[in-house]
C-alpha cells in the first residue's frame, strides 16, 4: 500500500471531501499499524524460524487498508516448496506449532477477534500444489481457489516476504502461459475470468448458506450479503476495471498491480482514464457510507439490521455502489474493446 500523504492527497485531489478522505486515510492508517505490530512479532517467533520458504499474508480489511477497532485479521499460510533448501521435516507437526503460536500471539498478546469462518483457512498450502491444480476441479476443494484470489486481490505479506513475492510471481505466470506467443498484445483473460469465477462462487456460496439458516442466523446471513455487495464486490471489480484498461500487458506489470489494495487500482484506473474519474469519486462516495457502518460493532450492527428500514436502506446503498461499479467496469473494459471477453 502507498504512503498515507499520498494516499489522502489522492482522493483530495479525485474530489473526495477532506472529512471523506479522512476516513478513508485513519481506517488506512489503523490497518497499517495492526500489520506491523503483527509483523514485529511474527519476525522473531521461534516455530516460523523452523519453517523455511513459509510466508503469512494477511486478508480482508486489514489487507485492504479498512480495518476499524473491531476487525479481524484473517491470515494465510502458503509454503514455497519447490526448492531444496526449503524442505521441512515432519510439516504436519510443524504446522500445528505454527498455528498454535499465531494464534496465541493474536488472541492473546494483540488481544484480535478469532479468524472469520471458524479459522477455515488455517492451514499451510504448498505452492507447488497450488500451482498444480490451478483452475483444476480440486482448487476449491482444497480451499486453493479462495487463498489464490485474495493474494491476487487484496493481501499484505506479515512475514515471509520474499516467498510471498514468490507465491505472486509464481500465480501470475500460471495465468501468463500463453504470455510468449502473444507479448504485444497480450490480455489477461485467464485472471479476469478467475476473478469472475470467485466473485460467482462467493455469491453462490451467501445463497447455499441462506437456505440453511433461520432466526439470528438469518440475520447474520443479511450482514454478509451486505458487506458481500461492497467489500468483496470492490476487491473483485476493482481489479477487473483495471485489468480491463489495458490493451495489453506484461508479467511484471501484473505483479505490481496485485499488490494494489483495492482502492488503490481504482485510483491507478483515474490516472490511465481521467474519463472514469466522476463515476470513480461517486462509488467511493458510496464505500464511505459502508465504512461508518463497519465501524460498528457486531452487536450494534445486528441491532442496526434488526429493523426492516435500515435493512431497506442498507440495501439501497448497496445496490447504488454495485450500480456504480458496473459503470466503471463496464467503461473501462469499452474503451478498450474487452468488455467482450467480460461477457463471452
């Protein structure tokens, strides 16, 4: 992520209100601060100094640079395997230590929330299998697909940073492999279509757990579809937009662009297409709206749901700001004559 200056001054200067970009700025400036209070502790941690190639990456709001006091912070694991000096004795053993130590060091010395999901995620993935079966039926399956995306959309490396620059570079030259016969005018459809896949499958996946649910489970699931309908639908389309602007492009660039928080791509798509700037300012208008309401917390925000009205406007909002996306999205990728290959 950039430098907060920069970053204020921006959205100041797309014509963001100075109390708007405020808000943006502190929520950037607390994520920041978690990140390395998590960092320094994780640098000298004994069980990670027995696992060479691993690397941590923080997801979500943090990653995001969004998080308010009452974030969580979900983290990745994903260990570079493909190198001899980076094999690991007894992993299985050595990976219950290193969850065990994380998780201590979260709960108990930073005092965070549990990871969402129920800790889903806590596992180390080995990157060689992740390249394997990429785009393959049992991605998902071995929960390969979600922690792909969220490196490529929006994650922070909190330890290990050379093997998470690896796992970037590693990723991208999968979706680059027909990169050689195509380097001038090369789009990046494989990426944007596993970008679309995951926007689907997360959508899939709210409806799946809607039906299994009643009562205050009920109301959780609303919370979700909520934040699904900016959060997540930001991380996704903020990246398709960009990718969208290019004619073509190179694996370097694709690296640099991945590590872009969300925000962040839609401020680089205002300074490769000024034309986007008014619809940009008006959905960032809109996410404004959403981060006073995460700011929330759990118990308030289920109060606020509670009531039908303010379910009703939540809502409203949300379908405003996805309104708004599409507009950027679909400008960007007609400008460039790749609003075909969003479709077909």
């Amino acid at each position: 992520m950039g430098s907060h200056k920069s970053y204020g001054e921006s959205l100041v200067k797309l014509g963001l209100s100075e109390a708007d970009a405020k808000v943006f700025q502190n929520r950037k400036t607390l994520s920041k601060a978690g990140l390395n209070d998590l960092r320094s502790r994780l640098k000298n941690a004994p069980t990670l100094k027995s696992y060479p190639g691993l690397t941590i990456y923080a997801a979500g709001s943090f990653a995001r640079g969004e998080a308010s006091k009452h974030s969580d912070l979900d983290l990745f694991f994903i260990h570079d395997d493909t190198k001899p000096d980076t094999q690991v004795d007894d992993p299985h053993l050595k990976s219950i230590r290193v969850m065990s130590g994380v998780m201590r060091l979260m709960e108990d010395e930073m005092k965070l929330p549990p990871p969402s999901n129920d800790g889903q995620f806590l596992n180390i993935i080995r990157l060689s299998e992740m390249l394997k079966h990429l785009g393959g039926p049992e991605d998902d399956h071995l929960n390969h697909f979600t922690a792909r995306m969220l490196l490529m959309l929006e994650s922070a490396s909190v330890f290990g940073a050379a093997t998470y620059d690896a796992a970037i570079e590693g990723v991208i030259k999968s979706y680059l492999r027909d990169y050689e016969d195509h380097a001038r005018d090369f789009r990046p459809i494989f990426l944007v279509n596993d970008v679309l896949r995951f926007w689907k499958t997360l959508c899939l996946n709210y409806e799946h757990k809607r039906n299994q649910q009643d009562g205050a489970k009920k109301l959780k699931q609303k919370i979700r579809n909520f934040k699904l309908g900016y959060s997540r639908l930001l991380t996704c389309f903020a990246t398709v937009a960009l990718l969208s602007s290019y004619n073509s492009t190179s694996q370097a660039e694709l690296v640099s662009l991945c590590k872009l928080s969300p925000i962040e791509k839609l401020l680089k798509l205002t300074t490769r297409n000024p034309d986007l700037r008014p619809q940009v300012l008006s959905a960032l208008q809109e996410y404004r709206w959403f981060l006073d309401k995460t700011a929330l917390s759990s118990e308030q925000l289920e109060s606020f749901f509670s009531k039908k009205r303010n379910r009703t406007t939540a809502f409203q909002h949300a379908k405003r700001f996805g309104d708004l996306m599409y507009e950027v999205v679909s400008k960007s990728a007609s400008k460039t004559n790749t609003l075909r290959y969003l479709v077909i």
